[in-house]
C-alpha cells in the first residue's frame, strides 16, 4: 500500500478544491443573457437574445418536425434566458414553441420548434445604442411560402433579397441594376447625358402610386417621449391614417410596414422603386437633445452633406435605424453612381417641390420647425428617381407635442396634412406633364 504522505495529501486536497471552485468561477466568466425578445411578423420573425458579452454559437435544421437550433457556446443559463419561451405568441406565424436548456457545461441549447419551414439567418451585432452585445434570429419564410406571399406584396420578395445579401443601401437590387424612369416627372434633367434604356413611362391617366413609410419598427422603437410613447407606434399610426384618405382620394397607396416589424432602409426604398412609385413619404416624429425644441418639419434629400445643424443631427440619427434595428450588412458596392447622378438633381428638384406643398398643408396644423424644406443626407431618401420626403409630425422629446401626437385628433390631421399636400404636388405634376 503506497505511503500518504503530508504532500501528497495536500495536493489531493487542492485538486478537489479546484475542482469545487472551476463551475462557479467558470459562470463568472460565462455570457450572461440581459434580455430575450421576439418580434413576431407576417414579413417576418426575429428572435433576440442580448448578452454582457459577445456570444459564440452553431445552428442547424432538423426535420419531422420542423426545428432550428441554435447552440450558444460560453453561456450559462440564467433567469433572463429561462423567460424566452413566455415570449411566444400564439399568433406568431413562425414560431410554435422555445425550449431552452443547459446542453453542457459551457453551451446553452435553444430549439426553436417550428410551424412551418423557414429559412433562417442568424448574426450577431456588437453594442449600439442602448443594446449591448445581440444574437438575432430571423426567421423568413421558406422558398415555396415566400413566392405565394410576394403575389400580394413585393417587399416578401424584397425581405429575401435582402437577407441574401442583394439589396444596396439606395434601394437597388443586384438583380435590377437599372434605374427606372418615374411615371411623373415635373424637372426634366438639364445635363447632357449618354442615353440610357429606361422603362416607357407609363400613361398619364394612370392611377399615381405612393409609398408610406413609418419610420423604425420591431427591434427600434424610435424616439421615445418623456412618458415613454414610442415613435414606431405614433407614426404607423397616421400612415395607416394617411393611406385611407390617399386611398378615397384615388390614388394607389403601399406602406413599406403595415405591422410592428424591422425593416432594413435600403429594402423600404426597394418596395419603393420595385412598385415605380411616384411619390415615397417617409414619417417619423422628432426628438433632439433638448426638450423644448418643438414644431414640424419637412426633409428632402442633401447628398452634399445638410443645410442645418438641426438637419445633420436628425439625418444622423434616422440613418442609424439600420444599426439599432439590426441590419446584417453585406457588400454595398453595386451602386452604379453614374446612372445615380443622371437623375438625382431632376429629383431633388421634385422632391423639393413635394416638401413644400406638404410641408404648407403641415404649417396649418402646427408650428412649424423652419419655414422651408430643410436638406440632410437621410439613407431612406436616396431613391434616384423618385421625388421623396421625410416629415417630421413633431418632437415626442416635447412633453406638449408628446402629448399631441398621443391623441388620435392630432394625427388625423397630420394624415389629412400630408395627404393633401401629396395630392397637390401630384395635380401639378400631372398638369406640367400635359
């Protein structure tokens, strides 16, 4: 029998004793989870889980039935992680349930069990904003369901473009290089310019098109007032609004969101351009660093840089939707700037004239920010070829305008105010074309 010495026995005992203290101290190092949600959405799902520190992971499909799981590697569970599976809801076209679980001793294990096939896309982003470090799950629908839902509404075929990587940051597509010819155009480019092959523009008795845009949505809240009212909810508001008066004013009225769901920019002026709009209004509601500023304002496009401080701030801070929102980022080097300044100025130009037919229509509601169209180099706005706007109904950093955006009068108003300053832009448009 072999002799236990004093040494021996010490370092039995401090084995054990690493042994004992590895699990705890491991957890302290591990990822912990500081909150989980889902955004359910016809467009489609994501999944977020937000982490102190960034997260490592592995996913896979399994059939019979349908299942995505997603490993997540130096992680622990925790309380935050163990709430994940409250957040389903039933009406979440994707998702049937979430299991959750400690599959080893340094990996959690999310399965996600499944209505229906999907093609998943799963990222992380790094700290922004209020967010630390995000893993996001997006769940599209599959191949086959996609191409039934794109019948009905062309951002379906968009939201797959995007998520393979094919829609640049202008609105262009890597399959539709081309810029397209607006139906209506009151400035006719002044340059010289090679020919370019353009669509034929359509009739002039054709029905204008209009695309809605309510800022943010999902994952970005927007602003928020000082009693906690969130932006995406004010202005999806008054373009629902906005579209029923277009809608019995005549007109063909789309909405680049209809629901609380995250929507990329560039694919909001795709939906834009893939419907050869006439006219794209994008809507939000301000905020700035100081809770007095208050009033209206209109925005056109400045791709030279903004023509105020103010402009510059809130262009800033739109522009970062992508990154607050969560936007896996792919090459964005297919712009074709050629064919991008042979129509900008021309559009501008009916930009222009679009903000301030709306922007007059705004001043009878509210005061008004500045007296004129303001410019900033707004990513929403970059559309080539169509005359585009940003409003900014008023600032939910004001507690009085936070107030007057809560209420369903103001809003109606402000829908009535962009509707009819749209509807005068687009009679004289028509006019200029006869």
């Amino acid at each position: 029998m072999a002799k236990i010495t004093r040494r021996t026995l010490l370092g039995a005992c401090s084995g054990s004793l690493l042994l004992s203290i590895s699990p705890t101290a491991w957890a302290r190092a591990a990822a912990q989870m500081v909150a989980v949600r889902i955004w359910p959405a016809t467009a489609y799902t994501r999944m977020t889980l937000e982490s102190d520190s960034a997260l490592q992971y592995k996913q896979f499909t399994l059939a019979n039935p349908n299942r995505l799981v997603v490993d997540i590697q130096g992680a622990s569970l925790n309380s935050v992680l163990q709430t994940l599976p409250q957040k389903v809801l039933p009406l979440d076209p994707y998702i049937a349930s979430v299991r959750v679980g400690q599959f080893n001793a340094d990996t959690i294990r999310v399965v996600l069990d499944l209505k229906t096939g999907v093609n998943p896309q799963v990222f992380t982003l790094r700290p922004v904003a209020d967010f630390k470090h995000r893993l996001v799950v997006d769940l599209y629908p599959s191949t086959s369901v996609a191409l039934a839902q794109e019948q009905n509404d062309p951002l379906m075929a968009l939201l797959q473009d995007y998520s393979r990587g094919k829609v640049n940051s202008d609105g262009t597509t890597q399959a539709s290089a081309q810029v397209q010819t607006p139906p209506v155009r009151t400035t006719p480019p002044t340059t010289t310019t090679p020919t370019i092959s353009t669509p034929t523009p359509t009739r002039p008795n054709r029905r204008p098109i209009i695309v809605l845009d309510p800022g943010h949505g999902g994952e970005d809240p927007g602003a928020i007032g000082p009693s906690g009212l969130r932006e995406k909810d004010v202005v999806l508001a008054i373009a629902r609004e906005t579209k029923k008066r277009l809608d019995a004013m005549g007109f063909q009225t789309h909405m680049t969101r209809n629901e609380d769901v995250f929507i990329p920019l560039g694919v909001r002026v795709a939906k834009a351009r893939s419907l050869k709009a006439d006219v794209f209004v994008s809507i939000h509601a301000d905020a700035f660093t100081n809770p007095s500023a208050r009033g209206t304002g209109v925005y056109a496009l400045s791709p030279k840089g903004a023509t105020s401080a103010a402009a510059r701030f809130l262009a800033q801070t739109q522009n970062d939707a992508d990154l607050i929102g969560g936007v896996r980022y792919s090459a964005d080097k297919n712009v074709n700037n050629t064919l991008f300044d042979l129509t900008q100025t021309a559009t501008i130009n009916d930009s222009l004239k679009l903000g301030r037919g709306v922007l007059t229509e705004l001043g009878k509601l509210n005061k008004l920010h500045k007296g004129h169209v303001d410019q900033a180099n707004f990513a929403v706005l970059r559309a080539p070829d169509i005359p585009s706007i940003l409003v900014e109904t008023a600032f939910l950093s004001n507690p009085t305008e936070e107030k007057m955006l809560a209420s369903s009068r103001f809003r109606q108003q402000a829908a009535g105010a962009i509707a009819s300053g749209v509807q005068s832009y687009l009679a004289t448009a028509v006019l200029a074309r006869r």
